[in-house]
C-alpha cells in the first residue's frame, strides 16, 4: 500500500465522494462548521481547546489551511466529504495513526467525523464510514480504529454498533495528561 501522505487515495460510492481537502473547499466547509446544530457532534479532544465552530470564514479558512498543512507535515489526513448529488461538500473526516504507551490506544487509528447537521443519520453515516473503515487499517499501520461517540448520540452510536465499533471503557490520555472517554473501537 503506497504512504497516505505521498498519495492520499479518494473513496467514492454512489452517493458521496471523499477526497483530501482543498482550500476551494472552504465556503462549504464553513456551513459545515458553522452549524450550531453540528458542533455538539464534533470531537475536540486534545485540540487545545478547539470547538471547530467557526463564525467567519477568515477562522474557516485559518483551519482549512492548518489541516492543509497537517497534511504536508504528516499529523494527520482530513478528507473532504462530497454529496454527489448536490457537488457540495457536506462535512470532514480525519484520520491519523496513534501509538500510546499512556492508554489502550496504542497502535490505533484515530477518526473525526464532522458532518452538516442534516446529515447526522444513521443511513447517511454508514455510507460515508463504509468507505473509509477497511482501507484504514492498512493506510494508518493499525490493528483497531477508534471513534468518539456520545451516548446522546443516538443515530451516530447505532450506525457504529451496525458496522462493528463497540464502547471502550478505557480513556484516551491527551498531550497533557487529560483524560477523554466516549470512544468506540473497532478491530481489525
């Protein structure tokens, strides 16, 4: 399998498209990250405090080009997500390989999905993670993928249960010491 960050390969299916992202991605990716509706949805564990809910387009722009620039220095990969019959991009999932000594998330891939609050269903979710949960394995060196999930969070925890994810009981231990619990692993 060629390096992720030599070649970020695009996933596609009849109805979405993901594809690393682009700064022409921008004005889409704010409706994104400026949904009120969305931003309880999305993980901001060891971001330094991020919320990734972004009022102005100059902030959407200043994170588009910070996970740009991610990418080109290996943290992580942030693909883009496309409805196919609208051409617009509806949300965001980042991945990246994990190794711990801290906690149970060693040798694990770490995935964000942040989606349009319209998009929060369980049939919209599997759609799009269909797409990315297998290669993971392989693009990230991994033996388990870990998601974070609110309990709350009922569309997206049952469509995560129907694709194999089941609840950690082990926190993940951030940069500085903070514990965060909520996430679901699924193995290889």
């Amino acid at each position: 399998m060629k390096d992720v960050y030599e070649f970020c390969p695009q996933f596609e299916n009849e109805k979405y498209l993901l594809r690393l992202i682009e700064e022409k991605d921008l004005e889409d990716l704010h409706k994104v990250y400026s949904d009120k509706k969305a931003v309880p949805f999305f993980n901001g564990d060891n971001c330094n405090g991020d919320n990734f809910y972004y009022q102005t387009i100059e902030r959407m722009k200043q994170a588009v080009d910070f996970w740009i620039f991610s990418y080109k220095e290996r943290y992580f990969v942030r693909w883009t997500i496309f409805d196919k019959s609208t051409n617009q991009a509806i949300g965001t999932i980042e991945l990246f390989h994990r190794d711990s000594e801290n906690d149970a998330f060693d040798n694990c891939a770490l995935l964000r999905l942040d989606l349009r609050s319209d998009y929060e269903k369980s049939t919209e979710i599997e759609n799009i993670l269909s797409l990315i949960i297998n290669p993971t394995y392989d693009l990230f060196y991994c033996d388990k993928i870990a998601t974070k999930c609110w309990q709350n969070a009922t569309e997206r925890k049952s469509t995560l249960e129907k694709l194999g994810f089941v609840f950690y009981e082990h926190k993940l231990v951030g940069n500085d010491g903070t514990e965060y619990g909520d996430y679901w692993v699924k193995g290889k």
